[in-house]
C-alpha cells in the first residue's frame, strides 16, 4: 500500500504527524520555505543568481517553490532528473555531469527541442560532436557548458588549454551555444572549519581564475560561471568569481551540512527542515532501544543520523541491519517504550530521499499535504 492510500485522511486532522506509518520521509513546510527565502535574500543581496540543485530533493513541487523565490531555474544531475522537471514546466535547467551515451545523447536532444533554456555541461570535444550531430537531426539548439576539473579527476577538463580547445570545439558546432563554465568543488563542501574551508576554496578559486583567463585570452569569455554548494555558498560569494550558485542542500540540512560551521559564526544560517519519523520497535534493555528504520531508510555514506526529537539528544544510532537501528542512551529503555515516535536528522540528504516514494509535509504536527519524490530513481 503506498504513503497516498495510507495517509490521505490524515491530511488536515491536527497532530496527524503521530498517526504517520514508519519510517516516513517527513517535511516541515515553513522551515523549507524559510531556507529558500533566506539564500534567494542573500544571493539578491550580490547581485548573482541562484539555481539551486534539483539532485537534492527531486521535487517538481520543490523546484517551482524556488522558482517562484527567484531562482533562475534548477540544476540536474542526470538527464532523467531533467526530463522529469522539465514535465513539471521547469525551465532552466542545467545538466551537472556528463551526457555521453549514444542513447543518453539522444534524449539530450530530444530534451532540447521541448526545454526553453535547457543547458549541458561538457568535458571532451569528441562528444560535443555527438551531441551536436544528434541536435542536428532533431533540429534543436542546447546551451554548452565546460566543466572544469576541482582537483578530484572525476570529471571536468584538466587545463586552461584544454578548455580553451573545448569551447573552440563548441563554438565550431552551431548547435551549440557556449555558455561559459562549471566549478564544482565537491571535495571542500564538508571541511567542518570555516576558515580551513575558506583557505581550500581560495586555493582552487586561484585556480579557477587561470582558467577563465585563458578562456578570455583566447576570446571565450565566460558569461556564466556556476558552481558553488551549500558547504561553501558565504565563501563564494564573497570572493565574487561565480555568476549563479548551485547550492541545494540548504532547503533541508543534513547531518553533515550541520556539522559544518557554515557562515563562519558557528550559527546555522539554514534550519533542518527533513526528518525521517520512525518508532520504537523493541525496548528490553536499559541503554538501547530499537528503530525501525536501518539501510533501506537512511542513507550510510554520511555516517549516522543523530536525533531530532522523542530521545534524548545525546542518544547514539547505530545501525543494527536492513530493517532496524538503536538508539544508545543510559536509562534510554527505561523511559521509551514500543511505538513511541523518534524523528531523525539524516546523514546525507540526497541518497536519503532517493530511498522514498513521497515527502510527507508538516506544520508543527499536523499532515498537510503529501508531495511526490518526483524523480526518484532517475540515475540515467
């Protein structure tokens, strides 16, 4: 039975959150609301725009809610997440990695003819060529962007000549309108410290700016530089290279975003607005209790999540298989018992809601409306 027939009635009743089926991905609508109006103030404040990351919450609802903030569009990190919104009348929307499949260029192009805006990162000549080629029998045009290598040889150009030879590449192929560059610094992202996190930033924006100059030596001047994340957003704009920010953690603040001291004051700049709702399950002994949320709920490559609320906050999970985890706390199974409700921050939030069918929006306690994951599942 899916979340839509479990949970339909309950929407409107006050305190219907409590009534919930766990685990359930759950939404605090105002404090989203809030953290999308917050970075739409602050990157309107220098002049630089925003479109935030759709590979976080896969949401169409979620994505027209930024739009409407005033963000110039959404990014995407696979094509499938861009069909999707694109659906949803998204416009905008930039393609983040590569597009290099025979059968992936071809939806690329596709996509093209029926997208306003649409745009896609590049990062060798030989498939640009193919993208053209196949925006040629489509009769389409797409915008191209060149993706720049941070340092972590995942993907991106690995020099100025060899973004200088790419954009030549592109400006060759009139289906293609050269747009400017993508800076993507991953690897800085969850540097806990600002000012360490500053420093690595300053370095590879150091770098950024050698490569831009040889894009504009050799008459290829960027006119959007994009990139930035939520670990990194301050930084950025303070330092003023980057024309729109790719942030998109921000609309709920994970575990590890948390961990981060993030404006440089120790203060939160953004609330946590996802939980993931479970209940005790098991509760036989003093210092442990079980959950019935494991791996198949909570993504494990962000380490563990902590508690949001119903347990002390001091309370340690640990994953205890598919189906289950603990939550480890002196006297913790003494003072909860079977079926009581524990919310969860997450670790992770991107591969977190890729697990759920649906968010399960809230205010304070009550169920107001349910929202689909829109593009769970499109990683191709």
């Amino acid at each position: 039975m899916d979340d839509v027939t479990l949970h339909t009635h309950l929407i409107g009743q006050q305190g219907s959150r409590a009534a919930l089926n766990t685990p359930v991905l759950v939404l605090d609508l105002d404090a989203l609301d809030r953290n999308i109006a917050a970075l739409a103030t602050l990157v309107a404040r220098y002049d630089i725009a925003l479109r935030p990351h759709a590979k976080t919450h896969k949401s169409v609802d979620i994505a027209r809610r930024q739009v409407a903030a005033g963000a110039v569009g959404s990014c995407c990190a696979k094509i499938g997440e861009a069909e999707v919104l694109a659906d949803g009348g998204i416009e905008g929307l930039l393609i983040t990695s590569p597009v290099t499949s025979p059968a992936a260029i071809a939806r690329l192009a596709a996509l093209a003819k029926r997208s306003p805006g649409l745009m896609a990162v590049f990062d060798h000549p030989g498939v640009a060529a193919a993208t053209a080629r196949a925006l040629a029998a489509e009769g389409a045009t797409l915008g191209a962007v060149i993706d720049i290598d941070p340092g972590i040889r995942r993907t991106g150009v690995a020099s100025p000549e060899a973004a200088v030879a790419l954009a030549a590449a592109i400006a060759e192929a009139p289906e293609l309108r050269y747009q400017g560059v993508q800076f993507y610094c991953g690897a800085q992202q969850h540097i806990e410290s600002f000012a360490e996190r500053r420093a690595a930033i300053e370095e590879r924006t150091a770098y950024l700016r050698t490569v831009i100059a040889a894009l504009t030596e050799a008459g290829f001047a960027p006119t959007i530089v994009t990139g930035s994340g939520t670990g990194t957003h301050r930084i950025d704009l303070e330092l003023g290279i980057f024309t729109e920010l790719q942030a998109g953690s921000y609309v709920f603040m994970d575990r590890q975003y948390l961990d981060c001291d993030l404006a440089g004051d120790a203060i939160a700049p953004f609330e946590t607005s996802l939980a993931v709702d479970t209940r005790v399950v098991s509760a036989n002994h003093a210092a442990l209790v079980t959950l019935d949320a494991g791996f198949k709920s909570l993504s494990t490559d962000g380490g563990k999540p902590s508690v949001l609320r119903g347990a002390p906050a001091e309370a340690t999970f640990a994953f205890m298989g598919d189906e289950h985890g603990a939550l480890v706390a002196p006297g913790i199974g003494e003072t909860l018992r079977p079926g009581d409700a524990v919310s969860l921050v997450v670790p992770h939030c991107d591969p977190t809601v890729n697990l759920y069918d649906f968010y399960h929006l809230v205010r304070a306690d009550t169920l107001v409306d349910i929202w689909p994951v829109s593009a769970r599942g499109r990683a191709r």
